[in-house]
C-alpha cells in the first residue's frame, strides 16, 4: 500500500478541517472535490479496519496451532486460517485500489479554457491564407484531444483567408480526458512564419510570410475579476463580411471598449446583439486577466522575467517550411516532417516536446 494508516488518518482529519472552512462551502467545485475524497478516506479506513481484525485472528489462530494443546481447536484454527488468508488477500487488493484512487484524486483534473487569438500579420493575402491554415490546425487538434471549440469573433478575406479570428477551445466534461486546455496550447503564443510558393505565384518563387498568435486563459467567470460597467463603452454596428457588403442590416456587432486599460474588443460573428456582447465580454475578461498575471509575475519575480516574458509574445517562435516538408521550432531547436498532416491537426509530438522542455525552465 502507499498509504500507512497514520498518513490515513492524518488526511482525514485535515480534509475535515478544510470542509469546516466558509470559504472552501462557498466554493461548489472544491467542496464536491473534497466530500468525494472525504467519502473515499473513509471506505479505506473501514477496510484497514476490518483487515486489522483479521490480521488479529490470524495471530490468535497462530498461538493455538503454535500450542497444539488442544486438537479440536487446533483443526477449527487450522481450516479458519485458510479463510482468514484469502479474504484477507481479497481486501488488501480493494484496498490497493481505493488508496491509488484517492492518491490520484488528491490534485483535482485542471479544466482551464483558453480564448486564441490569430491575425495576419507581414505577407497580405498569402499570411491570410497561412492564417485560416493554422485555424484548421488547431481545430483539428481540438477535436482529437475531444474539446469543445466556440468562434468569438472573426474578419475573413475574399480570398478565403483570415485576417484574425478569434476563438475559445473549451474542456471536455467526460472524464479522463485532458482538460487543461491553456497549459496545452500556452506555449503556441509568438509570431509563425510560413515558406512556401503561394498559388498566385507564377514564377515559382518561394513567399515568407507571419502570423502572430496569442493564448489567453478564459477566466471562469467574467464577474470573476469585477469590471465595473462604468468602465465599459459598448457600440453597435452593422456586421460585415468578404469584400464589405453587409451580412445584415441591423446592427447586430458590438465593440466593447475598457476605458481603463484602452483595451478595444469586437465582436460580428453572431446574428445577435446579446451573443456578440458576451462573445466581446469574454475576451476582454480573458485580456484582462492575462494583463494581471503578468502583473503579478513582474511583482513576484522581478523585472527580467517580466521582460522574457513580453519577448515570448512577440518573438519568432516556429517556422512552417514548405519546401522541405518541415516545422521547425526555434525555442527548443527541433524540426518535425509531414508538414501537411500536422496542418490537419497532428501536433500531439509537438506540444509534448514543448511540454517537456518548458516544464523544467518554469519549475
């Protein structure tokens, strides 16, 4: 077992303690996390228990055979030794099993939610194309780790491409999946660069192009981190799509703009005025939030950090090249082949290399 019986009941009484706290009862999803533990320490001191007292027959059982004084009781002791044994052997293995669960049990399943942003950045139509590309890219990717994905707002071209498009990839509710969407897709924030002949290139000359992603954790809740209405400018205008024309005539987009920070945030991809605003209201909750962690990391951990920080953000982090079928990240210096099936979604062997790498540095 990985547990003794003192660490057992050492847990139990301070999961106890936790649950008297007023400010654990308030929160739902810590006090369901800790009544199932409470719940589960307590069938695995029920058997510890019942196996204590039948180790304690076992050792009775032991003397009297060890005695031999009395045959009768010897052959009674004898066949219930065997019986002891195997229900013994039975309820050490239950217990195995129970302890392994709560053990695993004790750091509850992240589920963080991230708002992605992409926009085009130096390469005109070519970097639009690149950008609906690594839109796709990270649909697919979303769809094979099973999470939900929402598109918040977005500027496609006549071409096909997008100038920016904003979405949210959201956690699965079932369990055993990977839900911690934000720390799997944080480390896609900085500047990509794309190689390749564009189809409009006649004389086969190789374009470069960028892009510029950020990632975004959603905060759970918008009311979360207070903004205060009077803080909002909110405007409605007529939404538009390829080329300008008017998807519609009543003006159902919304820009939401926080005068404190100067952060302005549009909304169109909805047919509605409510849907927009709150599509508008999450990314700016998201924005915010992002600005108060790096807050706090330059109040923490001093101005350097702080620094690679911003550089992460701006930085020229992976190079898509074409022509020789490869994705290069420059961060960890390593380079990935099949190009095309990574596009469609296949970037499990990059995010856990990337996972690997960083997990070190940040610790």
């Amino acid at each position: 077992m990985d547990l003794s019986r003192s660490q057992i009941d050492k847990d139990y009484q301070n999961l106890i303690e936790e649950l008297s706290d007023p400010e654990i009862v308030s929160d739902l999803e810590r006090f369901e996390h800790l009544s199932r533990r409470k719940s589960q320490l307590e069938l695995i001191i029920t058997k510890m228990v019942v196996i204590e007292e039948i180790e304690k027959q076992i050792s009775e059982n032991n003397s009297i055979i060890a005695a031999g004084e009395d045959k009768e009781l010897l052959s009674l002791a004898s066949e219930e030794q065997n019986i002891l044994g195997e229900r013994k052997r039975l309820l050490e293995t239950e217990l195995e099993a129970l302890v392994k669960e709560q053990t695993e049990s004790k750091t509850p399943t992240l589920k963080t939610a991230a708002i992605i942003e992409i926009r085009a950045g130096v390469g005109g139509d070519e970097a639009a194309l690149f950008a609906q590309d690594l839109f796709q890219m990270y649909s697919g990717y979303a769809r094979s780790q099973g999470w939900q994905e929402t598109v918040l707002d977005s500027s496609p071209t006549g071409l096909g491409g997008l100038k920016e498009i904003v979405f949210e990839l959201a956690p699965s509710s079932k369990k055993g999946e990977n839900n911690d969407v934000f720390g799997l897709m944080k480390y896609e924030a900085g500047v990509h660069r794309v190689q390749r002949i564009p189809d409009t290139e006649k004389s086969g000359r190789v374009h470069t192009s960028t892009i510029t992603i950020a990632v975004l954790m959603k905060p759970k809740q918008v009311k979360d981190l207070k903004i205060n209405p009077s803080d909002l400018k909110i405007d409605f205008f007529n939404a538009t799509g390829p080329g300008g024309q008017n998807v519609n005539k009543r003006k159902t987009a919304v820009r939401v703009s926080h005068i404190p920070s100067g952060i302005v945030i549009a909304s169109r991809t909805e047919r509605n005025q409510l849907q927009n605003k709150e599509n508008a209201l999450a990314i700016l909750a998201a924005k915010l939030l992002d600005q108060q962690q790096f807050k706090e990391e330059f109040k923490v951990a001093g101005t350097r950090k702080s620094q690679i920080g911003q550089a992460k953000r701006s930085e020229k982090i992976r190079t898509y090249n074409f022509p020789q079928d490869r994705v290069t990240d420059h961060r960890i210096k390593k380079s990935w082949h099949h190009l095309e099936e990574i596009l469609k979604g296949r970037l499990e062997p990059i995010i856990n290399e990337l996972q690997e790498s960083f997990a070190f540095e940040e610790n």
